[in-house]
C-alpha cells in the first residue's frame, strides 16, 4: 500500500533540523498519493497538500524526530483540523418547533438517517420529535419513514404521493406548531444524480420551512464522486452541516475530507450501521487515522511534541534490557512518562486499533488512579530507599504510608508490584516501553 511507501520514507529519512524544500518534496508527493489512495477527490488533494507544505516549510523538528516523522505530524494536525472545525451537535436554536430539513441524493441515507436523527434528539435531548417525508415520487419512502420512526419512539406525520411536497411541508409544519413540538425533521426526495427539478424543489422547501439545521446527506462509498454532488448542493443550499453515511463499509473515508473542504459545513454525524442506533458524532482524529493509516507514526510524533523525554525511555529500555539495576527511581520515572503522555487512555487511543482490542478489557479510569497513587507513595520514600527498595521494613513502611495518606499495606502491594516488575523485565528482552506500559495499565 501507498501509506506503507509513506512509512518507509519516513523511517529512511535522516535526522534534519528543519523541513526544507529538498527535503519535504517526496514525502508529500507520497502523502498526496496516500490521500488519493484514500479517495480524496484530486482538487481538495491539491488544495490541502499546499496547505500543508505552508506550515511545514522552515518549522523546526522538534527533538528525536526526523523531518518525515515531523510531517507526517503536520499532515495528521491539518487532518483534524480540518475535518473536525465547527462539529457540533444539531442546533435547535430557534423558536418551536426547530425544523431540519435533509437533503442528499437517493441512497445516501436521508430516511435512515431522519430515524437516527429523530432517536438521538429523543433519547440523548429528551425532545418530542415530530418527521415527515415530502418524497411524494417513491410510495414506499413515505411508509419507510413511517416504520422508522416508530422505531426511534418519535412521532410520524402522514403524507402521500398526490399531495404536493411544499403542502405536505407546511401542513407538518403546522401541526408541530399547534402540538408543541420541539423538532421536525423533514425528509425529502432525492434524485439518482444532479438535475434542476430537485435542486428548485428542495430551494423552494428552504425557502418556505426556514430550518435551522439543512444537514446534507452523503455516502462516505462514494469517493470522489461525492465532490460534485456536494458542489451541486451547497450551491443549491446553505447548508449547516453534513452526515456521512455508511462508514461501516470499506471506504477508506477520503469523502469526509472532500465533502468538508467543498461544502464548508461541519461534519456533524456518521452512520455507522443500517439500525436505528447506527450513528455516531463525527470524531475528527478517528478519522484522520483511518486516512493516513499511520497511527504508531503519529502517537510517535505527538508523543514527542508533548514533551516526553525520549532519551530518558530509551536510557531506561537498555537498562531493562540488560535486566540490571531497575530501582524505585525507574518505576517512578516510568509512571511519570504515562502521565506526561497525558494518561494511559488517551496513549491508547492513539494506538492502531489491534493494540487498542487488546488493551480493551482494561479499565482506565482505575488503571490512571492507581498510577497517581503509586507515584504519591514513591515520592514519600528517600533517595536510598528509592534505591535499594530492600531497605524498606516495617517503620520506614509506617512512616511511607503515612506521608502519602495511605495504608500500609497500599505501601506493601506497591513493594510487591515492583518487585513482580523487577523480576518481569528481567526476564524481558528488549521489551520498549509500551510493552511495559501495557503491563503496568493491567
Ligand atoms: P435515501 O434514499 O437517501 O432516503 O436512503 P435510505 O435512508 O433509504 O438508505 C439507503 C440504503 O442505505 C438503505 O438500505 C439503508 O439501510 C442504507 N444505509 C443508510 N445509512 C447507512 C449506514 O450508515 N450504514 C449502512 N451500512 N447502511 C446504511
Ligand atoms: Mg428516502
């Protein structure tokens, strides 16, 4: 794969300090292929590639990077940037009843996602939802709508297809009023590609419900195709948001950054499965993941960038290598490495997903606790007690315990825990860092 070609070059790349015109040429050649591999329509590539060579051009390389690790750093920064400018959840800041009118091709998910929509305002936001379907051109989208809503536990408001969509709109619109609804979701039809009739239609629907929210649909599958609809759309409409449809399947999400960057509107949700439930807010750094596909280059670089003193990992890994000398200091050193890196979940989340499975059956809300509390109890200790942990009897636990507010035996499970660690990494060869942090967090 392309994004393997990106990590090659990264590795090979010499330790500069600064990114330069010689130096950045084939790595963003090869991010620019890894974007199109990722069906990033070509002019947004083109677009977003300069953007990126503006601020990669003279910045330093912080620390232990090289100037590829450095890129890729910037590439992932502008991705979530990006992508992730101005999310929010549906507005519903207007007078009652809020109206949302959807708007998308056929297929691209509007009714599902009128359902999902219309579930979410009611479990999540606890408000009385009321939908309607003004696609009069498909008898069953109109009773698929119905079957849908049940679902979601809000209310549907019948129309049908000899009625005409704008009358269906203000009659709904109407009796949400008269019913003192909160929301009302307008479905609408779509067409199988681009043409006037639809686009004057959903303009004159616009015009008449002036909704607070004109969310545009889209099928995250369509690649780069989905640039022109997108274009024909915001052309269309002013649009405030967009939902990116069936990123269950296998697209590698270059449509979120292409539908962003055409449209202006925030990527507000993702379907993520055909039930009811399937959808979720759109999370911007999940996603720049799944585009770049480098997730250990990027933990790497961010990791660096928050500081983290690389050296002293590395001085510590040989020292575990060699299995020799491994003291208080070192486990102390060790968990202050996790919280610098700003805890142990969101290290995991910035690990590639099979890591992440593995470490799921962790809890981490317990596992950062008991770091904090290990790192209270280390800091009572003296510098020789630190160092030769042996020394460590009954009055020195007494006066150890008492100093970090805890009991002794807390001092004896952590006196224990290191010895386990001691005799672990002895046995550990060449083990790194997340190994025995994953350890630890366990
Ligand atoms: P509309 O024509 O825009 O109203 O599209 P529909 O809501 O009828 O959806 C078209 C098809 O896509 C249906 O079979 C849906 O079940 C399916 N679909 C919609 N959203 C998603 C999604 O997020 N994931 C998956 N896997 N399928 C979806
Ligand atoms: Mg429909």
């Amino acid at each position: 794969a392309l994004s393997d070609k990106l990590s090659r070059l990264v590795k090979e790349m010499r330790g500069q300090a600064r990114i330069t015109e010689a130096n950045v040429q084939d790595m963003l050649r090869e991010v620019r292929m890894a974007l199109l591999e990722a069906d990033v329509a070509l002019p947004v590539v083109r677009d977003f590639v300069a953007r990126v060579k503006d601020k990669a051009l003279g910045q330093e390389v912080v620390g232990s990077l090289n100037p590829g690790q450095a890129l890729v750093g910037i590439v992932n920064r502008e991705l979530v940037a990006t992508m992730g400018e101005g999310v929010s959840d549906i507005n519903l800041a207007a007078q009652p009843p809020a109206v949302i009118l959807m708007a998308g091709l056929q297929g691209a998910g509007k009714t599902t996602t009128t359902a999902k929509l219309a579930k979410h305002l009611v479990d999540k936001r606890k408000k009385k939802v009321l939908t309607v379907s003004g696609d009069v051109y498909r008898p069953a989208a109109i009773e698929q709508l119905k079957t849908v809503t049940k679902q979601a536990g809000a209310e549907w408001f019948p129309s049908t297809p000899d009625q005409k969509p704008l009358d269906i709109a203000r009659a709904a619109i109407d009796y949400a009023r008269k019913q003192y609804f909160d929301v009302l979701l307008v479905d609408t039809a779509g067409r199988l590609a681009i043409d006037e009739a639809l686009m004057r239609e959903i303009r004159e629907l616009h015009a008449a419900l002036n909704p607070v929210e004109t969310l545009f649909v889209v099928d995250a599958m369509q690649g780069q195709d989905a640039v022109n609809t997108a274009k024909a759309f915001k052309e269309a409409l002013p649009l405030t948001g967009i939902v990116l449809t069936k990123m269950d399947g296998d697209s590698r999400g270059g449509a979120a950054l292409s539908v962003r960057q055409i449209t202006g509107a925030p990527i507000k949700f993702a379907g993520v499965s055909e039930k009811i439930d399937g959808l979720e807010v759109f999370d911007a750094e999940r996603h720049a993941g799944r585009i770049l596909g480098m997730g250990d280059i990027v933990a790497l670089v961010e990791q660096v960038t928050a500081g983290v003193d690389l050296q002293e990992a590395q001085k510590l890994a040989a020292k575990v290598k060699s299995g020799e000398g491994f003291d208080l200091n070192d486990f102390l050193s060790q968990i202050r490495q996790m919280k610098q890196m700003g805890g142990l979940s969101t290290l995991m989340e910035k690990m590639p997903s099979q890591l992440q499975a593995k470490a799921g059956q962790v809890d981490m809300d317990k596992a950062e606790r008991d770091i904090r509390r290990k790192e209270g109890i280390i800091c009572s200790m003296t510098a020789a007690e630190r160092r030769k942990p042996e020394i460590i009897k009954a009055t020195r636990k007494r006066r150890i315990a008492a100093g970090a507010g805890v009991q002794v035996q807390e001092v004896n499970r952590l006196l224990n825990e290191f010895e386990q660690m001691q005799g672990m990494m002895k046995k550990m060869k060449g083990g790194g860092l997340m190994k025995m942090m994953k350890r630890m967090g366990g």
